[in-house]
C-alpha cells in the first residue's frame, strides 16, 4: 500500500487544524488518530499544522507528533520551514531559530494598536491583557503551555464580556479598522494580512515549484478555517462541540465528517488515502 500511495501522479499534502481536529477540543489529545498519523509518516507525506495556535505552542507539539514538515501559525501569520528544507530562490525569507520564516501577516504590535479603537464601542479582552494564570483558566492549559499561548507574533484571541455585543457587529467594526475578525473554536480572532488560506497556498505554491503537481486535502472546524478549505483540492469539516458544523463553505469536493476530535481525525483521514490509492 505503501508503495502505491508513492506512485500517485501527484503528490499529497495534508493541512490540518488542531483544536477539534487533530487535537480534542477538551484535553487535546491526539493518540486516537496514531493509526492514520503512523500511516501518513510511513508514505512520506507532509503533514502541515495550520492553527491559531503560537510557534512556541506548535513546536512543542511537533516534537509529540515526531513531523518535521513546515507548519503556519496564528491563523497564517506565519510560516516556517526547517532549516534543512531548500526553498525556491524567488522566495524571500529570514532565519528564526531550526526555521526559515515567511511572514505573511502583521506585526502583533500593530494589531494590538488598531484594537485600542475598538474599546471605545466594545467590552472584550485579549490574551495580551491576561496573565498566564487567566489564560489557562480559559483555555484548559497547563500554566506552562498557557505561557506559550501568550508569545503572540500575529493574532489577538479575544473575549467579548458584554453579553449584549454582537459578533458579527463586532467584526464589521473591526473589518472598518483594517483587522481581519473570525471565530475560532472558542475566541474571536484579530489579525492583519495573513490567514490560513494565503498561508497555505503560498506552501502549495512552493511544492508545486519544487515538485510538481500536488494533490492537497485540508481538514478544519472552525469559521476560521474556511479560507483553508476554500483553496485545497478536497476539504473536510469537522462537527464542531454540540455537533455544530460551518456554514458559509462552498466547495466541489467536499466532506462534512459526522464528528470532531482525533477519533474522527483518524477515521477520515485514512479512509481518503485508502481511497487515493490506486
């Protein structure tokens, strides 16, 4: 099987998102999708995190994973490849750490500047006004993975606290700002430039160049997933907690999982590749 899969006409590259995804939304596991995981490594196929997670969060849960394949940050904020991966020479880039980055959103200290006009129509709070400890509270983390939550280059995860402001309200102001606003599987983002659809067809764009023709497969659950969704060849939404699925994505290859977390993950996953194979 192994080798079939090598032998498609076009490579395969899988985009996932994290929470509710790949990982539980609860206690972010993601030993039920092992099997799938252990089969995707065994065919050489990178596995890219696309998530609203940090780099510093993303790297630790790299090394769990055992990848080695690039990943894009903070709702595409940011992209890094290992430092060992040749990118093509029209694509510029700077050295962070084991990375070579591209940028494609901006700064956090320019979000955080056109998100003081916000305050004077909305009550809400960001990771930047929280400390470690709140931060774990909201989000179910350990103290020292919700330090890592709070090392934002990019994206402001926010909290309305008046139950009388409305989202999409909120988000329109924030689009008249220059901030691009979307829901995640629990806060409301804000980020300038990059999302996850741009990050990832710039990382298609580069396998192509480097490879040829690429077959990419994304899966997501969350409203800000669906730029992701929108530019890969086939697409899978994942129920969201309360069985709740996006709206909103029109796609002509399109898979509505009848479940979230890495049991479904698992399952969906290696049913597509048993599919693809020839």
């Amino acid at each position: 099987m192994a080798e079939r899969l090598r032998r498609t006409r076009s490579s395969i590259i899988i985009f996932t998102d994290l929470d509710g995804t790949l990982l539980d939304s609860q206690t972010y596991d993601f030993t039920p999708a092992l099997p799938a995981l252990e089969r995707i490594r065994s065919v050489q196929i990178p596995l890219i995190l696309v998530s609203s997670k940090t780099r510093a969060e993303i790297e630790i849960l790299r090394k769990k994973l055992s990848l080695d394949s690039p990943f894009i940050s903070e709702n595409g904020g940011g992209i890094f490849f290992p430092r060992t991966f040749t990118l093509p020479k029209d694509i510029g880039w700077e050295r962070i750490g084991g990375y070579k980055k591209i940028v494609t959103g901006r700064p956090i200290k320019e979000v955080l500047g056109r998100i003081t006009e916000l305050k004077k129509e909305f009550q809400f709070k960001g990771f930047s006004e929280m400390s470690a400890k709140e931060i774990a509270v909201i989000t179910d983390l350990e103290l020292e993975e919700a330090i890592l939550a709070s090392r934002r280059e990019f994206d402001e995860p926010i909290v309305l606290e008046n139950c009388g402001d409305d989202g999409e309200i909120f988000c329109k102001k924030a689009a008249e700002l220059g901030l691009e606003c979307v829901a995640g599987g629990r806060f409301i983002h804000l980020y300038i430039g990059g999302n996850k659809g741009r990050a990832v067809e710039m990382v298609l764009n580069i396998y192509r160049k480097l490879k040829g023709p690429v077959f990419s497969i994304a899966l997501g659950d969350s409203p800000n997933d669906i730029p992701m969704l929108e530019v890969v060849d086939k697409a899978v939404v994942m129920l969201q907690k309360g069985g709740v699925s996006i709206n909103g994505l029109v796609h002509p290859d399109l898979l509505r999982a009848d479940g979230g977390g890495p049991d479904v993950w698992n399952r969906v996953v290696l049913d597509i590749l048993e599919d693809l194979s020839p």
